[in-house]
C-alpha cells in the first residue's frame, strides 16, 4: 500500500490543478472527453473540477478517506491561490 504522506497527498492534488485547468497542451484532448462524456454529469465534473479530481483520484490512489478528503481541501485552497495571483497580475 502506497504511504500517504503529505508529499504524496499534496502531489496529487498538484496534479489535479493542472490536469484540469493550467497544463495547455492536454487541456484540447481533455475538453474533448468531457464533451464526449457529457451524458454523464458526474464524470464530466469530476474532470472539469480541480477539487473534484483531487479528492477522486486520491481515493482511487491511497483508498483512505482522510486523505482524500485533505487532498481535496488542499486542491481548493492551490485553485484558489492561482485565482487570486492571476487577478492580482490582470
């Protein structure tokens, strides 16, 4: 079983953030799943929504709830500090 330390729970919350929104070269083939899969609201949101993925794809990683549930806090806590940077820049 994969150690849930903080390094690894904050590594797949990182990687939801830029699944979801900020890594541009995936975001075209990521769009187009979503758009293909719009039958099912559930998947569609989950792909769409950093804190959604985060928590998802930790639990599917490390199958414990807890983890899941601060690797989802700390994917909506990274979205928002790169919302508020990003306003701050513009």
């Amino acid at each position: 079983m994969i150690e849930d330390s903080i390094y690894n729970i904050l590594s797949v919350a990182l990687f939801a953030n830029y699944f979801t929104h900020f890594y541009k070269p995936i975001q075209p083939a990521r769009e187009a799943l979503v758009n293909f899969l719009s039958y099912f609201f559930i998947i569609t949101k989950v792909l769409s929504c950093s804190k959604c993925l985060s928590f998802i794809l930790s639990l599917i990683v490390f199958l414990d709830f807890r983890a899941a549930l601060l690797a989802g806090f700390l994917g909506y806590i990274i979205q928002f500090l790169i919302d508020y940077i990003s306003e701050w820049y513009e």
